[in-house]
C-alpha cells in the first residue's frame, strides 16, 4: 500500500473542535486573540484564567455561540457557524448559573428533546436516565425554582447530558457553590464527562477544579492563550512569572541541557545542576520546574537518610508563606529558586525563618521540564 | 343616594328584561375591544419581544416614542383615525367612517402601544443569559423567542390585560369613528354618553355598573390565565 493510500484509510484524526485565529473584539478592545486551539475528541479541555482573561468568550465562540470578529471554527473538521442549526444541536452547554425555566425538572431537562422532536416515549425514558445520571432520580415533577444551588446546577447538567451531545460547554459550573458541594461535584463532573466520553471544554478560574476533570489546560491572560499542555506540566512549570503567581506555583527557572542520554539529563539551571529525566539534546534551553509537594526539606547538616532521590541541593531560606493548612517554603539555590510544601509544625519545628540554611531532597522524576519557546512567553 | 338606587334597579331591569336594545350593545363593545385587543396582541407581542430584547441603533428613542403613545388621549387617536377614514381622506376609499371596523381600527393604534411598552419591559426582565442558555440547548431563533415570551408569561399577559382595560372603557375614539349610532355603532361608553347628554342619569348609570362588571369578569378570566403555571413559582 503507499503512503497515500494509507493515508486516506487512516481513522479521521480532525479534532472535535478547532479554532483558527480567532479575535473578538469588545468596543476595540481585544477581548480574545488566539492563532490556534484544538480539542482532541472524547478529551476534556480546560480553559484556565482570572476573570476577564476571556475564557468564556473563547467557549462561546468555539461552541457556535458567539461570532468572531475573525477566525474560524472547525467541528470535526468541517467549518461552521452557529447558523448552522444541526451542527449547533451537537453541541450543549451549562453555564455558571443553571438559568431553569419556570417549570417543572422534567419540562427543563426535555426542553432540548422537545426542540429536536424527539418522540414522547423516547424523551421520557432519556429524561429518567439523565437524572438519575445526576443523582435526582424521579424528580421529574418537582418545581425547578425550588432547587437548592447544587440541585439546580445538576438539573443542568442532565439537561445537557440528555441530548447526547458530541461536545459540551461547561462555563465554571460549579462557582456558585460552596467548597464542600464543588469538591463532590467537580469529582462527580469529572467522573461523568469520562463516562460519556464527551468532547468537553470546560471553563474556570480554579486550578484544582481543572486539575481534577481536564485532560489538557490551556491558560489564558489578556484574551491569549500563555500556556498549554498536559495537566501536570502546565499546573507545576508556568511559563512565566505571571502564570506562576497565577498558578501560585515558583516561577519557573531557566536552564541549558548539560548532559543528555539513556533518558537522563543533567540541566545547568545557574550554579546549580539537577538531574531530571527526559531525553533533549545537547544544549537545549529549557524551562525547569519542580512541584513543592515533591521537595522534602531538611536542617543543614543533618544526617540525608539514604533514598533514590537523586538530586540533593543546598540553599538558603528566602521566604516563609501559609499555603493553605501547610507552609510553603521557598529556598535559593544560587540563583535558582525552588519551592517546598512542609507541614506547619514542621516547619515550626524546624524554626523555618528566611536565612535558615536547609538541605533539599527531590527526585529526578519529579523534575518538569519543557523546551524553552514552546508557549512564547508574553512581553 | 336616590340615583344611585334607580341606577341599580334600572340595571337589573335593563339586563333581565332582554331589552332589544341592551345586549347589542353589550356584544358590540366586546366584539370591538376584543378583536381590537386580539389585533393589538398579534401585532404588540413580537414588537415588545423586538424591542425587548434586540440591541440596535434608534432602540432608545422608538422606546421614548412607544410609552408616549401609551398615554395617547383617544379623542386624538379618534382624530387621526377619522382623518384618514373620511370620505376626502387618504384612506376615505374605503369607506369605513361610522362602522365598527373603524372603531376596531382607532382601538387597535390605542392598545399596541401598550402592548408593545409592557411586553418589551417584561421580555427584557428575563435574564439575557437565558437566551444564550436557551441558543446552547439547540433552540432555533423562533423557538428562542417562544420560550422567552413564556418565560415573561406573566409580563406578557400584563400588557394585554391592559390594552384590553384601556380600550373598553375609553369613549374618546369610538364615538369620533364610530358615531355612537344606536343599534349599529352604540357601544357601553358610548351609551353612558348619550344618557347623560339626555339627562337620563339613571340610565346612565345602569351602564356605567354593566360596564364595570364586564370588565371585571374580563380580568378576573385573564388573571386566571395569568396566573396558570403559578405553582412553578418560589
């Protein structure tokens, strides 16, 4: 067979979505201008940001809602817009408040069953199965302006997860819930659009929510993407100083590949030298990173016990900051910094104050790193 | 207070004797106001809806325009309405002075404007977020608005019960197009007029109490559709 035969047997590859220097504009203000974004089928994209970085306005547009001033959307590689009706209809969205008709549960889960007429029978054994896929089982003849938040929300979802759609738009569902509430959804979110193996894009400000339900993150600022990847690189190695304070993660340190083979290099990142493992060639430069929850840390000059960690760095204490319930302490390495998560009483245990001198401990496996360029950091 | 008395036994005398002449007039009000109202619906509700909801250039002065025609007096809708339908009119061939399709007609330009003023102020209430919500779950641009206007059912309704309240008793234009002609044009507001202008208060009278329980009724029917589907509510 040749090249080209193959070519053309070969499964369709187009991703569920795609869109093409896409620029809106808001009263001459750029709101979104991005050359390019894809989301692979079946995968769940997340489009990470502060407010108005213009995430939702990306969603809208990519999910036909809303007119580009310029570029253009693919849907399985064929163009659309949201005039055409039957590809719209392959599309369903929730937003951040669930916005229920003035009527029943059931009338607001077969609203769009009822849009595409689909016979009575079938509707209402669709409309059973999707809530109870939510959790609310016969709730059918409920009033929808009784719900509580996290009900109302779910009704939503249903009402999207009915019509079977090929892609899903999720808008920061779950901001208007209180933490404990998001936590189980955002499980419950993610463990659904799995299942039903949706092409989903799905919007928030919230780094563990994206964490938890994405399969790629992209984040955005200013109305441009800054960094895109999979969840683990881009939550542990921003690529620059504003995605890391946005992250609040260290900023992520320079480097040139030292030694490269066997699947472990030596990166000289100023006066330092760490070991990760990756395979890049000689004298590349790159972005290095390392997660605060995978550096243990120890008092200078006590006795290292013997682990696989191969990287073992010196420094000296620059900055002691609550991170949540623990502390998150920051370490020079000449100039590079890194960053590691202690306990509070060990760190009160340790007497952690900026100038202690520690001892850093990480694995070569803990080490991110990606090729520099690869995102063009923002000037 | 005698008056008052001969009024209401001459109310009950005017609608228990099956007076010829009564429930003409009766039907005729209703008949008029009624396909008025209905008219000023059919024409009112997408226009509201438009105004409502559309963002364009010009929305706020058309707004400006439509709740001043709210408070239009009918005597000078009845003035324009009779210019244009008299005999050296623009619209004169069509020879509709002193019919009830006039009166139709003058009661029509009265009620779409508040049918068009309450329905915009109540489809603009709901969220404009519902529509993009409505757009994403498949609803063409029609059933968009559908859903909207019921949505604002209650808003919507409103402006009918309005327009309806407005135009059946308003005596200003049907008595200029329509001449207030007994047995073909005489309506209730009309005949309270005529009564009066004869001295015959207690007649008079009678219609006014004939008039008010009809339009009661009338609201009391259009509240209850109003207010059907109210189980949904908080």
């Amino acid at each position: 067979m040749t090249a080209e035969a193959s070519d053309m047997l070969a499964p369709p590859t187009a991703p569920a979505v795609r869109g093409e220097g896409i620029k809106v504009v808001y009263r001459r203000r750029t709101a979104v201008d991005v050359p390019s974004i894809e989301v692979a089928a079946g995968k769940t994209y997340a489009l990470l940001g502060a407010s108005g970085a213009g995430k939702s306005t990306l969603l809208r547009v990519l999910g036909l809602l809303e007119r580009p001033a310029e570029g253009r959307v693919f849907i399985d590689g064929v163009e659309a817009s949201g005039k055409d009706l039957a590809t719209r209809r392959t599309i369903a969205a929730v937003f951040q408040k669930p916005y229920l008709l003035r009527a029943t549960v059931g009338a607001n889960v077969g609203y769009g069953l009822k849009l595409r007429r689909v016979p009575k029978r079938e509707r209402e054994q669709r409309l059973s199965d999707a809530l109870a896929r939510v959790g609310l089982a016969g709730w059918e003849g409920r009033s929808a302006l009784t719900l509580s938040g996290g009900e109302a929300q779910r009704v939503a979802l249903a009402r999207a997860l009915v019509l079977r759609p090929r892609i899903l738009l999720l808008d920061e569902p779950l901001s208007y819930m209180d933490p404990l509430l998001k936590r189980s959804l955002t499980l419950e979110f993610a463990e659904i659009l799995k299942s039903e193996r949706v092409t989903a894009l799905y919007v928030t400000h919230d780094r563990d929510e994206a964490a938890v339900v994405a399969d790629r993150i992209g984040i955005m600022r200013d109305g441009r993407l800054v960094s895109e990847g999979d969840p683990e690189t881009v939550l542990t190695l921003p690529t620059d100083e504003w995605v890391a304070s946005f992250l609040d993660a260290e900023a992520p340190a320079e480097g040139l590949v030292a030694t490269s083979g066997e699947g472990v290099m030596t990166l000289a990142c100023g006066d330092a030298m760490i070991i990760a493992v990756g395979d890049l060639p000689l004298g590349s430069r790159v972005l290095v990173g390392v997660p605060s929850e995978d550096v243990l840390l120890f008092e200078h000059g006590v006795q290292i016990p013997r682990t696989s960690a191969r990287n073992q760095l010196d420094g000296v204490v620059s900055e002691v900051a609550p991170a949540g319930a623990a502390m998150r302490i920051t370490v020079a390495v000449g100039d590079l910094r890194l960053a590691s998560t202690v306990s509070r009483s060990s760190a009160a245990d340790l007497r952690l104050a900026p100038g202690s001198l520690v001892t850093l401990l990480f694995k070569a496996t803990a080490v991110r790193v990606r090729p520099r360029d690869t995102i063009a950091p923002i000037v | 207070m005698k008056v008052y008395y001969i009024a209401i036994a001459e109310a009950w005398r005017l609608l228990t004797s099956g007076d010829a002449l009564v429930m003409p007039v009766i039907g005729m009000s209703l008949t008029v106001s009624g396909s008025a109202v209905a008219m000023a619906a059919l024409i009112g509700i997408p226009l509201g809806y438009m105004l409502g909801l559309s963002r364009f250039g010009g929305r706020a002065a058309l707004m400006v325009l439509v709740n001043t025609s709210m408070g239009f007096p009918p005597v000078v809708v009845g003035l324009f309405v009779y210019l244009a339908l008299t005999r050296w009119g623009p619209l004169g061939f069509l020879d509709m002075l002193f019919t009830p399709r006039a009166m139709v007609v003058a009661q029509v330009f009265l009620a779409t404007p508040l049918v068009i003023g309450v329905t915009a102020s109540a489809v603009a209430s709901v969220a404009r977020d519902l529509r993009l919500q409505l757009r994403a779950l498949g609803a063409s641009r029609l059933q968009e608005g559908l859903a909207i206007i019921l949505e604002a059912r209650r808003g919507v309704m409103a402006s009918v019960i309005a327009g309806f309240g407005a135009i059946i008793s308003e005596v200003g234009a049907v008595s200029i197009v329509g001449g207030g002609i007994e047995g073909k044009t005489e309506v209730m507001t009309t005949a309270i007029v005529a009564n009066v202008g004869r001295g015959d208060f207690g007649i008079a009278m009678a219609w006014a109490f004939i008039l008010i329980g009809i339009a009661l009724m009338i609201n009391v029917a259009l509240t209850t559709v109003q207010n059907l589907g109210s189980a949904y509510d908080r």
